[in-house]
C-alpha cells in the first residue's frame, strides 16, 4: 500500500510544518517550544517511515494522536485553526493504522 504510506507522510508532514508555524503565533513560550518539538518529533516520524523502520509507523500515530489532543484543547481554548489540526491529526492516525496493518507479512499456515 503505496498510496497509503505516502498519505500518512504527506499528512504527517502538514503537521509538522502547522506546528512549526506556532512560533509565530501569539502564545507564550511554552507554546511556541511545544509546536517546535512536534515539528520536529513529525520529521522523526517521517524519516523513520522513509527509511522502513520499525518505530516509524508507531511514531506518525503518536504524533498524529498528540496532534489530536493539542487541536481539541485548542478548541476548547478558543484558538483558531483548531478544525484543520483535528483533520489533520486524524488522517494521520487512520493513514498510519492502515498503513500498518496492511505492511505486516502474512502468516503461512
């Protein structure tokens, strides 16, 4: 599944790129730190998918599932952008759970 694997890079990828954009957000610090290291725990993730480790599939799901917390809070907090993390975040971990059960070898009987 190709085409999947891809969609959950892809996905994974706006994440990160949407976290590194809360640096210019108004927040304060702690914010800005939190969108720098899912940024960066996104690439990970996708480094680790690319290179066909096993923890990269694990990885986009735990980012994907951090992204989901964050954007519900947001929501709760009354921040913009909020509908297009939930989205995101959720396209993640279905693309990552697709993905995941459909790379695992089958089992000969």
């Amino acid at each position: 599944m190709t085409i999947v694997k891809w969609a959950a890079i892809g996905v994974t990828l706006l994440m990160g790129l949407a976290n590194f954009g809360l640096i210019a957000q108004d927040l304060n610090i702690g914010g800005k730190i939190l969108g720098v290291v899912l940024a960066l725990a996104a690439l990970v993730a996708i480094v680790g998918v690319i290179a066909r480790k096993g923890w990269g599939v694990p990885a986009v799901i735990a980012v994907g599932a951090f992204n989901l917390v964050g954007a519900i809070i947001a929501a709760v907090a009354g921040m913009d952008g909020w509908p297009i993390g939930a989205v995101l975040s959720a396209l993640g971990i279905i693309f990552g759970v697709v993905y995941r059960t459909d790379s695992r070898p089958a089992v000969a009987a």
